[in-house]
C-alpha cells in the first residue's frame, strides 16, 4: 500500500468515475484501475462498485475512512517539517460569508499578504450556519463568522461586533421614517435570510417575542442577496450593518433604526481545538487578533 493509492481512492470517493480520478490525478485509467486493484488484492477486500455510478462498497468506506486519518498526518507532518523554516509560510483555507469575504476580508488580506507572501489563503464562502461546522471538521483552517454559541471543540476570539438593521429603497413607504417598531412591521412585505442563517434566527425570536407573524415574501441564501432585492424595493429587509454601510452610504438603501434589533453581535475568528496550528496559521490568527476593531468595521 502506498499514499498514492489511498489519494486515488479519495478521489474515486469524491468524482464516482475512474474516468475523472484519473483526469484530476493526471494518470490514465488502467493505471488508475490497477492502483485500486492492488489494494483489493492486498487486503482481500473488494472497495468499490464498479457499476455506474462508481461508490464504494460497506468494506470501502470503512477503508476510507482510515484512508483520509492517514492523510491527514502526513499532512501534517509536511506542515510541522515546513515549519523548520522560520518564516511563516504555507496554505490556510478561510470558511465565512459572502457578505463578511466581500466587507472584511479584501481589507486584512491586503495587509496579510503584503507581509507575509509566501502565505496562501483560499476564501470558500458559505452560509453563516454552516461555517462552524466547516471548522469542526475540518474542511476549512480558520472560520470568520457571528459567535452565536459556544462549542468544546471550538476556540473562538471575538474581533468586533456587528448589528442588524432594517433597510429600504428610497421610494419604499417606510423611507421617510428614521424610527420605528417591531409592531410596525407586521404587515409589512419582508425579504429574509434563509431560516438556517444566524442573523434569520435572531430576527424570527424577536418576532416571537413580540407575537408577530411577519409577512415573508422572498428568502434569499446570502445577505448580499437579500440586500439587492431591497435595492428593487421588492420589500423591507433587515441585514447586517456593515454589509449595508456602502449602499446607505450612496443612497441606494435606507437605514431606519428598530429599537428591538438594537442587539450587538460578536463576529471572530475560529479554529478546530486541540488541531496543530502551522506557521501561517499561527501568524494569520496572531495578527487578526490584534487589528483594532475600525479595521474591521470601517466603512471606507
């Protein structure tokens, strides 16, 4: 058994083709049959179902399972080796949302990368509600996310807090108000987040708290999202300042303050507790914590 046999059956695992695993691994197909071949045959075991579309059989799975555990240390012990070398380099995978990669992220990774080249960083956007999940398990290094609770196996540090607001286009009814109430909003039109997203959660138990069915016309998957639809005056929405503060600084949204939203919200980084923290790993959380939170919240 060698380290590329368990990649390729990995790869088989994620593209169900042999066809593709060898694309991606740059091998032909026979050579890409021979490998799994070889493993079967080692450990007497047939791993996958060749008819199509190519899974991998009860045995297969529990192979892979180990199969990934192995790759992971060798992972790793690359990034300990790299790490012989005193300046800080390698790959981080960054998990957060559209909405906080497109206000925050340009900023500090600007700075990052200018200090630090032989640094790489990959954003993989997401829903806010499966970020921590992504940490958890380690699809992504570090996440930056809304620390809406509390989990063992997850470290957490806040770098600045955040708020939710109501908006409206210019030409909305309500745009010509600079306060209003909760109850004011029953029946009117409201686009949302999704109800899996942190800052839908916190909207609905505020509406519950008042005993208020609001009128939901449209669920969008990203603030970004969301933000546009009011933009077309499709409805009122109530989003993340910071990811409003372009638009209501250019006129094209409408902020007007709800005394029940008026709740801060901690927005950190967050990484798997207990997992080894590489080179860039350690230098991005080092210097990401000690950013003043205007670098972070400026509109600019």
């Amino acid at each position: 058994m060698n380290l590329s046999q368990l990649e390729t059956l990995l790869t088989i695992s994620k593209t169900m083709s042999f066809r593709k695993a060898g694309e991606l691994l740059n091998l032909t197909q026979p050579a890409v049959s021979a490998q799994i071949k070889s493993l079967e045959d080692e450990f007497g075991s047939v791993l996958i179902d060749r008819n199509q579309p190519v899974t991998l059989t009860d045995r297969g799975k529990v192979f892979l399972e180990h199969a990934e555990r192995i790759l992971g240390i060798v992972e790793e012990l690359k990034s300990r080796l790299s790490d012989l070398n005193q300046t800080p380099q390698g790959h981080i995978i960054l998990g957060t949302t559209t909405s906080i990669a497109i206000q925050i992220l340009p900023r500090v990774l600007s700075y990052f990368q200018d200090q630090f080249p032989l640094i790489k960083t990959t954003i993989q956007s997401m829903p806010s509600s499966q970020v921590m999940t992504a940490v958890e398990n380690g699809t992504v290094d570090i996440g930056i996310n809304y620390l809406s609770e509390s989990n063992p196996n997850i470290v957490t540090s806040i770098l600045y807090y955040d708020t939710y607001e109501l908006v409206v286009a210019p030409n909305h009814p309500m745009a010509h108000l600079k306060h209003t109430s909760v109850e004011a909003l029953k029946d009117v039109p409201m686009i949302m987040l999704s109800p899996d997203a942190l800052g839908r959660k916190f909207i609905d138990k505020m509406f519950r708290k008042h005993n208020i069915q609001p009128n939901i016309v449209m669920e969008l998957s990203s603030s970004e999202e969301v933000k546009r639809m009011a933009e077309l005056n499709l409805g009122a929405a109530v989003v993340s300042k910071l990811a409003v503060a372009n638009e209501v600084r250019l006129g094209t949204l409408k902020m007007i303050k709800v005394h029940e939203l008026d709740t801060n919200h901690p927005v950190g980084v967050a990484y798997k507790s207990g997992r080894y923290l590489n080179s860039a790993m350690q230098q991005f959380l080092s210097d990401v914590k000690g950013m003043p939170e205007a670098q972070f919240i400026s509109s600019e």
